[in-house]
C-alpha cells in the first residue's frame, strides 16, 4: 500500500543552523501539508500546499520557514536559522480528492 | 474554549473490552472528522474518516458523530493489547477545499491491559 515517507528519520542541529526534512507524498495526491508536534503536545498545523503554492500558513510559519515542491515528488520543509523551540516531531502529510490525510512517519527535529 | 477537547486520560482497560474515545468540538464549520492512532514518536496512523451523523464500522472500529451536539466518539470492541497507543480526533472545515487543515484533539493515551 502506498505511503508517505520521510528522511532523514532523526535530525540533530545546532542553533542558528539551517535543516532541510524531507517528504515523499503518496504519488496521485494533490495536496501537502506540513504538521509539527512537540513532545507531549498536540499535533499543531504549520502550512499547506496546492499547485505549487502555499494555500495556507500558521501563525508558526513565520520567515524562517519555507516549502518546495522542485521534482513533482519531493515535497520539503526548510527552516533557515534553527531555533531551541523548533525542536519537534514534523510530519508531512498528504491528501487525495476524497480528503482523508495520510501522514508520514515524521522527522525529529533536535536542536541544541 | 478551545477548538477541539479531547480527554488525555491515560485510560486503561482490561483486554476485550469495549473502549469509548471521545472528542467534543466548538466549530460547527468542522464536517470532516478523522481518527489517528499514533505510537511513540511515530507518526498518525489514519483509522477512521467521515463526514456524516451517525455511524461508520471497519472491523472492530465504531466511529461515531453527533453534529447537533458536536460530539465525536470511537469505539474500539474486543480490545488487544496492539491497540494501545494514543489515539488522536481531527477534524476539518472543507469549505477551502484542497485546503483543509486539520485541527486535532491532544490525544488520549490508552493501554490495553492483557
């Protein structure tokens, strides 16, 4: 059965430093979706995506943060100075036109 | 108020029995509901999708939605072991189609005892 993946799997940083984290979506889906989750919280939305443009973006998606879609199959999250706050679980996620999200098995985020 | 309330719990029960999971919501734009199992430090695990009062069965899952009293419910029968894990509501407003965030309940821990 198809599915969303995601590399790396766990991802250490330093402050200040850039990530990129990376999602594969289900092949014949249309629409993407970025989530993240800090430890013991709720699974928070951060930005979606249609047709090569942001659709919608959290108040979390502040400057620092960015979405491409460059091949037609990878689908990445870049955040361009790390903060301590932004380490998370981020999980991708993506939707067919019956609109149930399947989510990936997220990337962890640590950042010291 | 917040948007969704879900109780974290933990709940624990013995094995076979039936659990009820609930959510209870304050938008009414939400008519997408969905229903995640999520391991540790894994990602969601998508259960149950509906859009309709009422109920929808997939085995041993009962989901349940009540729209007038904008309450959610997931029934788990002969309950095993594999089912514990935190299990997550989520819902969305399809009204901004293509664009449909999920907002999510904080997820019930449950453990299944054997």
């Amino acid at each position: 059965e198809p599915e969303v993946t995601q590399t790396p799997s766990h991802q250490v940083t330093q402050m200040g430093q850039e990530v990129i984290l990376r999602c594969v979506p289900i092949s014949n889906h249309l629409y993407f979706y970025w989530y993240r989750q800090i430890l013991g919280q709720k699974v928070e939305f951060l930005v979606s995506f249609y047709n090569n443009e942001i659709s919608e973006k959290s108040e979390i998606f502040d400057d620092q943060f960015s979405v491409e879609r460059p091949d037609g199959s990878n689908f990445t999250l870049k955040i361009r100075s790390t903060k301590l706050e932004d380490s998370a679980m981020y999980f991708c996620a993506s939707t067919p036109p019956s609109r149930e999200q399947y989510f990936g098995p997220g990337t962890r985020l640590t950042v010291t | 108020q917040k948007e969704v309330e879900q109780d974290p719990g933990p709940l624990s029960v013995p094995e076979g029995a039936i659990v009820s999971l609930n959510c209870t919501y304050s938008n009414s734009a939400f008519q997408y509901f969905m229903w995640y199992r999520q391991y540790s430090r894994k990602g969601p695990e998508l259960l149950m999708y509906t859009y309709s009062s009422g109920n929808k069965e997939d085995g041993r899952f009962t989901a349940q939605v009540d729209k007038s009293s904008k309450y959610i419910s997931l029934f788990i029968r002969d309950s095993q072991p594999s089912d514990s894990a935190t299990y997550l509501c989520a819902m969305s407003d399809p009204s901004n189609f293509g664009n449909e965030k999920l907002t999510f309940g904080t997820g019930t821990r449950l453990t299944i005892i054997p």
